[in-house]
C-alpha cells in the first residue's frame, strides 16, 4: 500500500482560514506542488498581496515579503533583481492585480521580470466583503453593485491572462480552474509550467485562476463550483496565451 | 485495498470531494466536527480504485490516498 | 570612486549624492524621473550596470519605493530619489517599510507645492518629512545637507544608520543644494559597525526558519507592541544621532536657525550683522529627524531670543519652539516657496538687525 496523494512539503500543515469551498486552498496546494516539483522550496521568496491571500507566509513553508495592495510584482521585482538566483512569486486577487495594481503587473510584465505571478479571479473583493472587483461579471450583484455590474457605467470584466499575452516581455500566459477533476489537472500542469518558466529562466509567467467565492457570492460551495464552470468560463476562456519558450 | 483517509478536523464539510469521486463513495455526513463543519465520509472501501480525485479537488488538503 | 583624500572634485549636489550611494555600497536604484533630481537617477543609470547592479526606471514612484521594499527586503543596500509630488506618490510605500522595519535611502530633493506648484527651491515639505508622511504613525530618519560635500557625507551617514534602527532614511534638500555645483572631496565611506541583517528574507533554505517580512499584524497586543518598541528606537536615535551646526553661539544674544539651503544665506547674513558688532550666531540642524532639541535647549538656557528663517511659512518653527527654554522667544521670518522667492542675504540681515535691536 502506497500513498498516492499527500500535503506538498512547500504547504504548512495547518488549517487555513478560507471559508469552505474557497478555491484559495486548492490554488495554494498547486504552488506548492509546483515547488516541491523543482525542488525550490528552500530557495523561494513569497510575495503576498492585500485581501484573502494575504497570509500567505502562515500556509507557505518559504520566505515571504508582504507587498502592499497591488504592488506585488514591484515588490518582487526589487526582490528578484536584488537576488536573481532565487525563485520569487507574488500572489494576487482581482482587486489587488486588475484594479489598484494594473501599473505594477503590467509594467513588471512588459520589462519581462523573471518573476511567476498567480492571479486568482474570484469576481470579487473577498476579503474586504464581496465588492464590485474589475473581473466581476456583468449583471453580478456585489455589495457595491446592488443593481447588477453595469457595464456602461462600469464597463466590462478585464480579461488578464489575454491582456498581459500582448505584451513582448511576457513568457507565458494562461488562464486555468480548479472546479472540477478534469481542470485541477490541467491547473496542475500549467501551474508546473508557470514555475519552470522561472526555473529554466524563461521569462515572465503569468497564471490566472478561475475562482469560487461561496460566501461573498451568497451561494453554497457546490453552486459556488459550478458558476465557475457555468458563467465564468465561457467569458474567461481557459488556456494558454502565450507561451514562447514551448515549456 | 486503495482506500481515502479524510482529516475529519480539517474538513469544512464543502462537498467537493462528493462531486469528484467516479464512484459517488465520499458524501457529506450529520456529523459535525469540533470546528462545527458537516464533515465527508468515505463509504464502501472495496470500490474505491485511488484515483485520487476527490484529494485533488479538496481544497483543504484533507484527504490522503493510499493504493 | 578612485579619488583620494586630497582630491577635489567640481559636481552638482545630485551627482555627489549619486556618487555616495554607489561609495556606500548601494548597487540597486529604482525611481522615476521629476525635476530637480533627475540628476541621480541618469548617473546611476550609466553607473550601477558597471558595477554589476540594477537601476530600475520604474512605471511610477508607487513602483519605485515597492522595488525598493521588495530589494531591502532581501538584505541588500538600496536607494529612490524624487521630489515632492513623487516624494507624495512614496508614502504608501514609505509607511510599508517602516511597519516592516526596513531600511532604505530616499532622497527627497523638494520642489514647490501644494499639487504641480514649481521646480524652484522650497522647504515646505518638512512636516511631510519629518511627521512620517504616510499612514499610521511613524517616523523616518531625515537629514538635512547644506552642501555638495554634505550632500555626499550624509548619504552615506543615510545608509548606515537606516541599517543600525531599521528607519527609512530620508535625505532632503532642494533644488538650491541638489543643482548647484561646488568642491566636493569624496572621501571614502567611513568605517561603520552595522549590525548583521539576519532578518533579511533570501529564501528560508534547508533547514532554516522561515523568514517572513511584513507589517500586518494581527496577534493580540502585537501592534500595540510594535509602536512603544519603535517609539523606544526613535528614542535611543535621539539620544545618540543628532547632529547640528553651531556658529558663533557662544556669546550670541540673537541665535538664528535654519537648515539646508536657507542655512547658507542666513550664514552670509550672520557674517553681515557680527560686521555690524551684534552678537548673532547660527545653530543649523543636520538631523530634523531626530530633532536636535538638546541644542536648542541648551542654547535658550543663555540666549533668550531666537529667529527661525524657512522657505515656508513656518514648519521646522513648531520644532524650535517647542525644544527651547520656556521664556525664550521664538520669531519667525519665511518666505513661502515660489519662484523668486529666495531671499537675499541682505533681506535676511535686515531681519536679524529688526529683532536684534527689538
């Protein structure tokens, strides 16, 4: 009898504080395997942002810097270019990366940083309550969009991964979800290949992941999961954008 | 025999583990653990084949799998 | 820089501010361009890539003091530079690293304002500097040069102590200081015993603890804890760090202070009135931040009467009056910042003479 699946050495073996069904935990466990993958666990400095991911230096077994909201990748910019054989990584949601900070990721990305950013897309401001974020779909009710997203005086959800493919300093871009068996293992894989980029040196990688947030949504976990799937994929297409090293 | 083991603390009674499982052998129980959640249970041990896919989708790594 | 001790060199306070940082061992620069200190950023763009560094350009001052955060983060000695409206954009930044207890230079070579306001020398952004800046409560180590040479001294002095407190360190000055030319003798960087950074986030590796740097904190009583432990650090710099100038105070009746490019004119003007036979010294403070107020203190113990000349309306005043002697009085003479503004040296002897004879 063998084990076939257990908690990745790079995640702390502690209980987090996301709410049940929160996607979070289960992006955090692919970083984490991605790091036991290339064994960097060791060598990795964290960058955490500001809302549910924050506390990522309580889940994460590595060094972590806390960034202010939406500095991130600047902050991991200072950090990988002051130490360039470290594997750094920030950490973001949709309000912190596609809202306050869409100077820092784009600019980091566009100097082609050899940083590997994971943005969570949740539609949401989690943290702070279930706000209107950038990525909130149109006609989503939030706590500052009781109405529904209006889409002529709020205009549209920003597609990340397809925006930040554009740009020449970029070396991978892919959007990826963890609602169902079929795409956590696909997440797996990218999320691997989202690190190998900085590993191998390759440039900037950039990996954004379709999110529940049961709570802020006002949905249980399981309707929560399939909204993912239901509403949110068919406007934030899964794949790979970019990828000019083949990895 | 492959078989599951769920860290009953760890649960938070989400349920996505019910969805994965091929099987249908992972389902939520009455049961509530010290943190209040309704907790899974694993069912039927001679079925399960360690696919590992309910562990993949909890996102609470409360799940091991031997096979 | 290969200049010995007897070298004089001819540069522009910028450039020997640049010249520092590089001496002092800093070889990561992030900032972004603004008038009058666009010098620091083009020196070390050319400079810092010979010397296997980085100089970032960064999207903005938001970026550059979060490249400065992220660098110092991992132990290494770093530096931004701009001016007010950019020295505004840092704040957020600025209050991050000090919850962090980081180190870094930031070099603050002011402008006019309120908002866009002009390139022209001004001294209207000492409380910024002084008061913290950003959110929170906090303070930063901020001092003052009054020359090229000091422009080079204090960097350097910049880097040393933001490493021994675990401060920001901010340099302020103006553009009077930052584009003018003088003799510089860029002497070596002094010995200095700085503590080992062994909370310096480089990846934990095997074996090690995690090293976490940041300024959420959330336990029970950890916040409250944070501010009396830095309260006591602002302390212990006030006890051991401040610097300032003293002239001709020690039979001085009038004591006239001011800092930075001020400083200079008022000196000119102190010259002018001892000519004149009145007995007028200058005390000039190096260090606002800390605030040499022992200085002042001991000083209004013998001379009851002191003139505090700023661009401004009066900021560094608040300072004064409130380091010196019950009994002592405290006038102000300011010339808010704006082109045309500087005043003269003869302007300023004509203020010293009005409150000598008083």
């Amino acid at each position: 009898m063998k084990q076939v699946f257990s908690r990745p050495e790079s995640l702390k073996d502690i209980q987090t504080h996301f709410c049940p069904g929160c996607h979070h935990g289960s992006v955090h466990r692919l970083a984490a395997e991605a790091m036991d993958e290339f064994g960097v666990r060791g060598e990795t400095i964290g960058v955490a942002s500001v809302g549910c991911s924050v506390f990522l230096y309580g889940y994460f077994d590595v060094d972590v810097i806390e960034a202010p909201h939406g500095r991130a990748p600047a902050v991991a910019t200072g950090a990988k270019r002051a130490r360039p054989d470290r594997i750094v990584f920030s950490y973001q949601g949709d309000g912190d990366l596609a809202a306050i900070g869409t100077a820092e990721i784009i600019h980091a990305a566009n100097r082609g940083e050899d940083i590997t950013v994971i943005f969570v897309n949740n539609t949401t401001y989690g943290m702070t309550g279930g706000q209107m974020a950038p990525t909130t779909m149109v006609g989503q009710k939030t706590s500052t969009s009781p109405y529904g997203r209006d889409h002529s005086k709020d205009g549209y959800p920003i597609r990340m991964a397809e925006l930040l493919a554009q740009l020449e300093g970029v070396g991978f871009s892919a959007r990826v979800a963890v609602n169902s068996p079929k795409n956590v293992m696909q997440a797996k894989k990218l999320m691997k290949t989202a690190f190998r980029y900085q590993v191998e040196k390759k440039g900037f990688a950039f990996i954004e992941v379709l999110a529940a947030c049961p709570t802020n949504w006002g949905m249980n976990p399981l309707a929560a999961n399939q909204r993912v799937g239901d509403e949110m994929v068919p406007y934030f297409p899964l794949g790979v954008y970019r990828n000019t090293a083949n990895l | 025999m492959p078989h599951i083991v769920i860290d009953e603390a760890r649960c938070k009674g989400c349920g996505l583990c019910t969805i994965a499982c091929p099987k249908k052998l992972v389902a939520l129980s009455d049961s509530p653990n010290s943190m209040g959640f309704t907790v899974a249970v694993f069912s039927d041990a001679s079925q399960c084949t360690g696919c590992t896919l309910c562990a993949e989708m909890c996102p609470d790594v409360a799940i091991t799998v031997f096979k | 820089m290969e200049a010995g001790l007897s070298t004089k060199l001819f540069v522009k306070g910028n450039e020997a501010v640049a010249m520092a940082s590089v001496e002092a061992g800093c070889r990561y620069y992030f900032g972004y361009p603004i008038t009058p200190q666009s010098d620091i950023p083009e020196y070390l763009s050319r400079e810092l890539p010979r010397l296997g560094g980085e100089f970032i350009q960064a999207e903005s001052e938001i970026g550059a003091i979060n490249m400065l955060l992220g660098a110092s983060a991992t132990g290494v000695r770093c530096m931004t530079s701009s001016s007010g409206p950019g020295i505004s954009l840092k704040q957020e930044g600025i209050s991050y690293m000090a919850g962090s207890e980081l180190p870094g230079v930031i070099v603050d070579i002011m402008r006019q304002g309120p908002g866009l306001g002009g390139i022209d020398a001004s001294q209207a952004d000492y409380w910024q500097a002084t008061r913290g800046g950003g959110h929170g409560g906090y303070r930063i180590i901020v001092l003052a040069p009054a020359s090229v040479q000091e422009m080079y001294d204090l960097t350097m002095l910049a880097f040393d102590l933001s490493d021994i407190y675990r401060i920001p360190a901010m340099v302020l000055a103006d553009s009077v200081i930052g584009q003018m030319k003088e003799s510089l003798v860029a002497n070596p960087r002094p010995v200095a015993t700085l503590p080992a950074k062994d909370w310096a986030v480089r990846g934990r590796g095997e074996g090690q603890l995690q090293q976490v740097v940041k300024s959420l904190k959330l336990g029970d009583g950890e916040m409250e804890a944070h501010h009396w432990k830095m309260h006591a650090r602002y302390q212990e710099l006030a006890d051991a760090e401040c610097r300032w100038e003293e002239l001709q105070t020690d039979d001085a009746t009038l004591i006239v202070t001011a800092f930075g490019s001020v400083a200079r004119i008022a000196r000119t003007a102190v010259a002018m009135a001892r000519a004149e036979g009145m007995q007028v010294g200058l005390l000039r403070p190096i260090t606002l931040f800390p605030f040499p107020s022992k200085a002042y203190a001991d000083l209004s113990t013998r001379c009851k009467r002191f003139l505090d000349i700023e661009l401004s309306t009066g900021q560094m005043v608040d300072d004064v009056r409130l380091s010196v002697a019950r009994d002592t009085e405290v006038d102000f003479y300011g010339r808010p910042p704006g082109a045309g503004s500087l005043p003269t040296p003869e302007e300023l002897f004509e203020q010293i003479a009005k409150n000598y004879r008083r």
